[in-house]
C-alpha cells in the first residue's frame, strides 16, 4: 500500500497510536503554551522525542517501500487466470546435455525407388488438370493432364493410326472365312494379319483419350510444363512422389567439413512450415551418406544425405532449413527457441518470479539446433523461463494494469 497511496500512509498514520503527536501540519502551540511548567516541559521533551523515534521510524518505513517499489519497478505482472486463459506455461532452467549444431541450407527429395514420371501418351497441346499444382496428392490412375491434338498442323497421328487400325480389322475379318473356304491362299490371310498387327502396335487407346495419369498414389513434386505448352508423345509432364519416405538434402559449407565425422542426426523446418521444427530422429530418421568431396551441384558445400518418415506434413521437392546436429557437450544451459523474444536486435527470455510476476532478462545466444537454444549468458540454473506464450508476457509488459490484491512493494 506505501508505493500506491504513501500521502494516505503519511496522514493516517498518527492515527494507529500517534494521536499526542503534531498533526501532519506540524504545528508547535500546544508545547509552546506549557513551557512554564518544569515537569510538563520535561514530559515534553519526552513526548516530543518519542515523536522523533517515530517519526524516524515512519521514515524509515517509508524509504523502505520506496526502495522496495524501485527494486520491482520493471515486474511484469499477469495473475494466474490470464497465465492460465492465454498458455503461459513456465519450465526450469537445468544444465543437460546439448549437441553442437550447423545451421545450413537443404531441400526435401523424394526417395528414388518412390517417384515415378508421368508422361505425354501423344503429341499435342497440354491442359493440365483443374487445381493440379506442386504439392497436390493424387491417387493411383488420376489425370494430371488431357493432350488434344485438334486444331494443329498436321492433325492428330493417333487418329489417322486409329483409322488404319479399324481399315485392317475389317480386312482380317473379311478374309478370315474365306480362308476356310479356300478361296484364298495362306499368303493372302498373313499379309492380312500382318497388316492389322502393325496397325494395332501404331495405335495407343492412352493417347486416343489424350489422358495423362500417375501410376502410383503420391503428391505431385514437380510440374515439367505449363498449361497450353505444346508436347511431343514420351515428353515428361510431371513427377509424382510417394509421400511415405522422403530423403534430406543438406548442404554443409567446406568451412565446416571437419563436422562431417560427428554428425549423426538432424533437425529442419520445410520452407512452407512456420511451426517448430522436425526431428529426424522421431521420424525413424537414418543418415544415408556423407562425403568430404564437394557436391557436383552446389561448389563449395558437401552434400550430406538423410531419410526419414513422413506424416503428411511435408511435401517433397520444398526448400528447407537444416540444423546438422554433432557430438553432445555437457552441462549447457538451454531453453526452447519459443522462449526467445527478440527486440531492436537484442533478445530477451521471460522468467517468472511468482505466481503473478514475470522479469525480462536479456541473454547471450549460442548454438541453436532448431528445437532448443544454448544461454551463454543471462539465465542461472533453476529459473523458471517462459517456454510457452513468449507474446502474451511480452504483450503484458506494456500494460499498467495491477491485479487487486497484488503488490511487489514489501
């Protein structure tokens, strides 16, 4: 109560067992009108030191409730219905082990023995198939694109190769009957026969529908042309990726090639992903290859090969962030990056003081392997850090809003 109402402390207080001492104007009459009397001058002088000790006393209680609302100035303050309404939650600062980590570029592949390549069954104009686009799960014989020929230059060679077909058919079906008649040799049904086997391997029913379909259930990771692009039959239109298990790419500069011995797992976030990232190591994650020498692709950064399970959540051929993780060092102090609040370039955790108060507390960043951040600085072991809703906290710290009944000042 003295660091919100202390002119209300300073008035009322004579009232809790002061009542013989001046009043908070200070006036001296009443001594000075029995100054005469011996015996009441030295009561006086009792009573008015007594007044002293008092008065001595209040201020003191006074400077310490002002030193005590100085040193909690900067409290957050949110009460445990709010903590509780918004998901503040709170976890302890504790010294585990951490893994060295590199932070590099990659990009998510579809595993080779899972991909398939749709193709053009004819030549012609390409439509591609309403709403189809990278990332879209197809299933088995869905249509990813029509072919038309119409309207181009000389004309449809499936259609011309349907009408030899159909011509020799009904050749074969003539002579067929007169053979048995022998009123024709054996030559002439061969010749027959012939004509309408070759008329019959130069006809597709797949490119008389003009319908280009993925053999296997996946996602689309890839389209090879634009809708209205012209095509040539056999012409790669789009690949489709089984969503099962997928491969990482990551990129690791030549800078940090001698990490490549101690690198045994990873973490990474898909480009199209704004979550926490994913662990290869809860995703049945195995590391396929890593080699000293440069990747042919990319000069200067060594390839370096993982596969891993997917739920769904990812889709291949996206870029991705990539935290290659190394061996673990001991006795390191880490939070989750969730807990990080950053701020004109400076970056702050959150630690909760008490079931109503919270502190900012700036920290020195080290390592950062997607899922946890190192504190070199600013955090002691056992502090209760913020590891969830960072942004209400940080949203309360500009409020001056006080819970009833709540006060820091001691």
């Amino acid at each position: 109560m003295s660091r919100l109402f202390p002119s209300l402390v300073l008035c009322t207080l004579p009232f809790f067992g002061l009542m013989t001492l001046p009043s908070c104007s200070g006036n001296h009459e009443t001594h000075e009108h029995h100054e005469h009397h011996d015996h009441d001058h030295e009561g006086h002088d009792h009573e008015h030191e007594g007044h002293d000790h008092e008065h001595d006393s209040h201020t003191e209680i006074m400077d310490h409730g002002a030193e005590a609302s100085h040193d909690h100035h900067d409290d957050i303050v949110m009460s445990p219905a709010d903590a509780a309404r918004f998901g503040v939650k709170a976890e302890a600062a504790v010294k585990d082990p951490f893994s060295e980590v590199v932070k590099v570029f990659g990009n998510v592949l579809p595993a080779a023995t899972d991909r398939t390549v749709v193709s053009a069954t004819t030549s012609g104009i390409v439509r591609l198939a309403p709403g189809m686009d990278t990332g879209k799960a197809v299933k088995a014989g869905e249509g990813i694109a029509s072919i038309s020929a119409a309207n181009i230059s000389g004309g449809d060679a499936n259609r011309t190769a349907k009408a030899t077909l159909d011509a020799a058919k009904r050749e074969l079906d003539r002579v067929t009957p007169l053979l048995k008649d022998g009123l024709i040799t054996k030559k002439e049904y061969n010749e027959a026969l012939q004509a309408y086997e070759e008329a019959k391997s130069s006809y597709s029913p797949g490119a008389a529908s003009g319908r280009a379909s993925s053999s296997i259930a996946g996602v689309v990771s890839e389209l090879l042309v634009k809708d209205g692009e012209y095509v040539e039959a056999g012409q790669p239109i789009a690949s489709v990726a089984r969503s099962q298990r997928l491969t990482l790419r990551a990129l690791l500069p030549a800078k940090n090639v001698d990490l490549l011995p101690r690198i045994t797992t990873a973490n990474f976030r898909p480009s199209h992903s704004t979550g926490a990232s994913i662990s290869l190591a809860e995703r049945g994650g195995k590391l396929l290859s890593s080699s000293a020498s440069a990747s042919d692709n990319t000069p200067g950064y060594v390839a370096v090969y993982f596969t891993f399970d997917n739920h769904g959540d990812v889709v291949p051929g996206t870029p991705a962030e990539v935290y290659l993780i190394g061996s673990e060092r001991q006795g390191v102090i880490s939070v989750p990056v969730t807990s990080v609040s950053e701020q004109q370039g400076e970056n702050f955790v959150y630690v909760k003081l008490d079931d109503h108060a919270y502190a900012k507390r700036p920290v020195t960043l080290g390592h950062n392997d997607g899922r946890r951040v190192e504190i070199i600085d600013g955090l002691a072991e056992g502090d209760s850090v913020v590891s969830v809703g960072t942004t209400f906290v940080r949203l309360a710290e500009t409020s001056t809003v006080v819970p009833e009944g709540h006060s820091h000042s001691h």
